[in-house]
C-alpha cells in the first residue's frame, strides 16, 4: 500500500508565498508521477503541476511562473513551490501518485492553502 502525507499549507496574504511537502511512502515504483491537484469550494479538483520520475514538470497554465514543482526521488517526496500568491489559489490542495501499469492513482489527507488579506 502506498500513503501520501502532505504538509505546509496554512493562510497567507495576497502575494505571499507558501511551500507544501509530501512524503510518500510504502510500495513505490522506480517510475511514477507525483502531482498537486487543488479543489476550491463548489469547483472540481483540478491539475496544479506534475512531475514523472523521469521527465520534465506540466504546470496548469493559471500557476505557471509562480509554482515550481520539485521532488526528491530518493525520499519519495515532492514539493510545491507557491509565489505570488492571489486569493484565487484558496483551495484543498492534494498530493498524488500514479504508478503501475495499469496505473494506479493514491491521495493525500489534503492541505488547506488560504489567500486572504
């Protein structure tokens, strides 16, 4: 079984900046793809950013030059970077994992992530 654990969410000012961590652990495939979904209230969750073990980062074009996605293979575990924070960017925000073939998608618990001044 594989358990996704994320941390650093928390309420910051327009502008500011936040960091979340999640630690994966349990089975994991050498290969895989860790991503950051968010879900706002009333919306569907949606794709932050991705990253596959071997290859280069996807961002959702309304992050894109103010998160970075990063990972440390060797710990199992990935990052999100927030910059330039808007109170649009207040959501749930979840860690996942897809591996196997076929794959199979784990879930983090979640994160708040609240923008307010």
């Amino acid at each position: 079984q594989v358990r996704l654990v994320e941390s650093g969410g928390g309420l910051v000012q327009p502008g500011g900046s936040l960091r979340l961590s999640c630690a994966a652990s349990g089975r994991i495939f050498s290969i895989n793809v860790m991503a950051w979904y968010r879900q706002a209230p009333g919306k569907q969750r949606e794709l932050v950013a991705s990253m596959p073990s071997r290859g280069s980062a996807n961002y959702a074009d309304s992050v894109k030059g103010r998160f970075t996605i990063s990972r440390d293979s060797a710990e199992n575990t990935v990052y999100l970077q927030m910059n330039s924070l808007k109170p649009e960017d207040t959501a749930v925000y979840y860690c996942s994992l897809i591996q196997g073939s076929p794959g199979a998608t784990y879930w983090g618990q979640g994160t708040q992530v609240t923008v307010s001044s």
